[in-house]
C-alpha cells in the first residue's frame, strides 16, 4: 500500500481541492484491504515549516491531522482505523524558504 502525502496552505489546516485526489486514492487503498479481510491500521501525521513557536506548530501539525482524519471518515473510513499524531516542525523535509510548502503536510504510515 502506497499512501500519498497532501500539503497544506501556510498557517492552514483546511483540505486543499487539489488533494481530494490523493486523499481519495489513499480512502480506495484502505477501503480495498479492508474488503480483503485486512484492516490496516494508519497513523496519520501532521507537520509544519519552522515559522512560529514549536508549540503553536504542534498545534497546528495536530489541526492538520485531525482534519485529514475527519475528511477520510467523511468519506466512509472506518475512524478506529485512524489515528493523528503531530510532528510540527520537528521533522522538516528542507530549510530552504523557496520551498517551506514541502513541509507543510500529512503523511500516512501503516502499522505494521
């Protein structure tokens, strides 16, 4: 199962209409294991830039999970499945300010 990751606006934790796509794929790909008697467990993890206060990221990478969470269970997944965690800057993918929209997003681990 291969999970995509969505990104989000800066200081934003609203879907974006261009990763309803992604997020769909990802509901199918759960959905499928599921009809095969598999339930996967997914983590859902939300992160953030480096601006602002590590705390106020924790917050928002956590507002950014929960809203993924709830647009997948909108779409029929089974909430037990699912569970957020926030890394908010913790675990930025580049320092490069050009690029700060890369560390703004949910990624999606399944248990294993």
């Amino acid at each position: 199962m291969s999970l995509g990751t969505i990104h989000f606006d800066f200081d934003k934790s609203d879907i974006r209409s261009g990763d309803v796509t992604i997020l769909q794929g990802n509901y199918d790909q759960v959905g499928a294991a599921a009809a095969q008697k598999q339930k996967p467990g997914i983590t859902i993890e939300g992160y953030c830039d480096p601006v602002g206060t590590a705390e106020y990221n924790m917050a928002l990478g956590m507002r950014r999970a929960d809203a993924t969470k709830a647009y997948l269970v909108r779409l029929g997944a089974d909430a037990s499945q699912l569970t957020t965690i926030s890394y908010g800057e913790e675990k930025i993918v580049t320092q490069d300010e050009e690029q700060f929209e890369l560390n703004r997003r949910c990624e999606f681990k399944v248990a294993k």
